[in-house]
C-alpha cells in the first residue's frame, strides 16, 4: 500500500482514541492556567514533551516560578517507561535509516506505540506511515485541545472554590487504576504514599514527590522476585 | 531568575528530557535486554510518582476534604474518567460549602 494509503489508514483508526484525548486535554489546559501558566505556554509544553502524564504531574507541583529541576526530575521518571518502549520498537525499525527513526520517536506515546506494535504483530511488518498517522493526529488533538482548555479555563474563574482543584487528584486515580494489576505489583505505590505524606507534613516545599517515588523503587527493587 | 523566563525553561527542560527518554530506550536497549528485577522497578516508576504527588491529599486535617477523597477514589475505581471528574470535583464543592 502507498505511504499516504498507509498514513491515512493509521490516522482513522486512531479516532477513537483521540475522542478519548479531548476530555483529558481540556481538563489539563484549564489547570495549567489555574496554577499560573500562561495560555501560550501550554500548547508549547504539550507539543514539545507530549506525554500527558508528565504534563499533569508538571501542573500539579507547577508554581510562579517553577522550580525547574524538580519538574523536570519527575518528568524524567514518569517518561521513564519510554525506555521500555523504545527498546521493544528497536528490532523492528532497525532496517530503516536514522533520519527517519529519531524524528519518528519524537511522537511515540502510549497509545500510538501501542497501535504501531499491534499492526506490526497483525501484518508480519511494522508500518512506519501507519504509526506516523495514528501519532499525527493525536499530537494535533491534544496540543489543540490542551490550548482550548488554557483559553477558555480562566473564564470560569476561580475553580478552587468549587472543588475543581480535585480534578486533578481525580484524573491521577484513574490513571493509577489504569496501571493496577494486582495488590501484589502496587505495593511500591503504598510505600511511596506512606512515606510521601509524612514528608509532606514535616518538610516544607515538594521534598514529599522525591522521597515518596524513590523509597517506592527501592521498595519495587526488593520486591521483585529473582528468576 | 524571573518566571518569564523560568517557565519557558522548565518548558524547554521538559522536552529535552522526555525526548531523551524516547530515545534513550531504542539507544541502549536495542542490543541487551534488562533483567527481571529492572524491569520491575522501572514498571513500577509512574505509579510511585502520582501517588507521591497526590500524597498532602491523604493527610488533609479537614473531615471535608479527606471524605472528598474518599468519594473521588470510589469514582476512579469505578467509573471512566470524565464522569469520575465530575463526582469527585461536585462532592468537593458541596463538601467545603457544608462541611
């Protein structure tokens, strides 16, 4: 099938997902405003990480002015998955030159990765066009929508008062439910919790997100059962 | 450092670090592969993140906000995401006006 047959093909199959992309990407874009981003630096932040889970571990522990080594230290370990994934892309794009692979990994995310390995596995080869047009259209959905949420945001004014705030501890629930599969594989999670929240009431500024994940990893590399 | 110029940095720190990431993997990884153990550290890496994050949430001193809490993460078992938003930012509403 011709590049374009192929990239046309990913992107209609992807529409379901970005349906799912719009509720996400406007509920970000409005807290990113309500934490002090301006509404030009969102879509800046959405298209040039485009990893939505950092993004709403950024807005949470977002301050004026930032503190910028933690963000982007807790960027790095919940990006850390992209290791994993780029390792498992590798034998498959391995024949095709590097011009087109770095700039390719530049709009791998959870769900394009997913969709571009799972075509592979149905048809015996993996479709680069395929890929590109499933990530083509949800980078545009989010950093659209992640900027109509900024821009229409502020109007409701301030969300504090009625419990918008919440949203955010909310949407963390349902992405840690999305990665649940046993009490047994999140019980680093409770050790990070139980060790976040005291820090959080004895130290002052955001020391709580840094002892909480690293006591959980510590936690997941005893854990771990030696094969 | 003034926050015009920190917020756009912090932008830019963010992508340079996530594009490291995406990379990174297909760099070092494509000829080994990891052992169990490090794989189960680094599956468990987003997890242990959000949670720490949300961690002031648990410790809340008022009864309102931790029966927020409460509520949301019944919603987050439960429902899709959007109408566990709606519960959860509703039910913190109505709690801080009443409670």
């Amino acid at each position: 099938m011709s590049t374009g047959a192929e990239f046309r093909r990913g992107l209609r199959e992807s529409l379901p997902v970005l349906i799912g992309f719009l509720p996400i990407a406007l509920v970000l874009g409005a807290q990113a405003t309500a934490k002090g981003f301006q509404s030009w630096q969102v879509p800046l932040m959405t298209g040039g990480n485009f990893a939505g889970g950092s993004e709403f571990v950024a807005v949470g522990l977002w301050a004026v002015p930032p503190d910028l080594l933690l963000i982007a230290a807790m960027t790095l370990l919940v990006n850390s998955r992209h290791l994993l994934m780029g390792a498992a892309l590798a034998p498959l794009v391995r024949h095709l030159p590097a011009r087109k692979i770095f700039p390719s990994l530049f709009v791998m995310c959870d769900e394009s990765w997913a969709m571009g390995l799972a075509d592979a596995r149905k048809r015996g080869i993996f479709s680069l066009p395929y890929y590109l047009g499933t990530s083509a259209g949800m980078w545009t959905t989010w950093v659209l929508f992640t900027f109509i949420g900024a821009f229409f945001g502020p109007m409701i004014g301030d969300l504090s008062v009625f419990g918008f705030d919440m949203a955010f501890t909310a949407v963390f629930l349902v992405l840690l439910r999305g990665a649940w599969t046993s009490f047994k594989a999140a019980r680093p999670w409770f050790v990070s919790l139980a060790v976040a929240a005291p820090t959080y009431l004895v130290l002052p500024g955001a020391w709580y997100v840094a002892t909480g994940a690293i006591s959980g990893l510590i936690a997941a590399f005893f854990l771990a059962e030696e094969k | 450092m003034s926050p015009d110029i920190l917020a756009p940095l912090t932008i830019a720190a963010m992508a340079v670090v996530t594009y490291c990431t995406r990379i990174g993997g297909f760099l070092l990884l494509r000829n080994r592969s990891l052992s169990p153990r490090a794989l189960a550290v680094l599956e468990a890496v987003p997890g242990c993140v959000l949670i720490s994050v949300i961690a002031p949430r648990f410790v809340a001193g008022k009864p309102g906000e931790l029966l927020a809490l409460a509520i949301t993460l019944l919603a987050a078992w439960r429902l899709p995401l959007l109408p566990t938003v709606l519960v959860s930012v509703v039910a913190t509403g109505l709690l801080r006006h009443f409670m």
